[in-house]
C-alpha cells in the first residue's frame, strides 16, 4: 500500500500539489484551496488511476456494505465516549443503498470538528478508526 500511495504523491507533486502520505489511514492528505477543489479532484483520480489499483481496493458486495455499516455504528459509539457527538445514522438499507451506488455513505467522522490539531486528529483515527482492519 505504502508504494502505491507514494506513487500517488508522486503524481501529485508532479501536477503541482503538496499532498502527504498518511499511512494509519492508507490514505493520501492534502488542503487545497476550496476555489481549486474540483481541478485537485481531477488530478487526484488520473494520479490514482496512473498510479494502477489500490492494494486495498475490493469489490464492494452487499456483505462488505454491511460490514462497513456495522463498523460505523461502533466508530460512531467510540467517537460519543470521546465527547463527541455523532448524528443518527440512516437505516442500514439505505447505508447500504449508498454505499452499493457508489454515493459517500454517513460517517459519524463528519460530526468530528475541524479544529482539531493533527496530533488529535491522529490520535482520533488511532483510537477510532474510519475504516475497518483488513481480514
């Protein structure tokens, strides 16, 4: 994953944007300015698509959407014994229906608040994970 990511960065960097690395979250970090979002968004997609398939990447099915769903019900429970508090979440048929169409699904991570430094915000991710472990 580590190499995959890093040849995203490395695409990135070659379009002209300053993105990092963040390997807890197998993701990649950035902060474009929102006026230049969907020109970031565009070269984010040729960079990943460039760069070939994600080593995480599989198929989504039925079963993994409720996983997912059931997943975001105990970060949703982690997050509210930090002090945070997460709106409902949908019903697991309609979680499910986004997720299968390819629409973001609710994610109690949107109630987190944006001032959060990035020691706690890691910490956050540490504790309360966005995404399940691998099997």
């Amino acid at each position: 994953m580590e190499s995959w990511l890093t040849a995203v960065q490395s695409c990135m960097a070659a379009e002209g944007w300053e993105v990092t690395v963040d390997l807890p979250q197998n993701g990649i970090g950035a902060n474009p300015p929102p006026s230049q979002m969907e020109v970031f968004r565009g070269a984010l997609k040729a960079c990943m698509q460039e760069s070939g398939t994600s080593p995480n990447q599989i198929p989504v099915t039925p079963e993994s959407a409720a996983d997912y769903y059931d997943h975001m019900l105990v970060t949703k429970d982690c997050l509210e014994a930090r002090g945070i508090t997460a709106s409902e979440p949908p019903s697991k048929a309609t979680f499910m229906d986004d997720y299968l169409a390819g629409r973001a699904p609710w994610s109690p991570y949107a109630d987190v608040p944006k001032d959060l430094t990035e020691a706690e915000w890691e910490d956050l991710n540490l504790e309360c994970p966005q995404a399940p472990s691998p099997s």
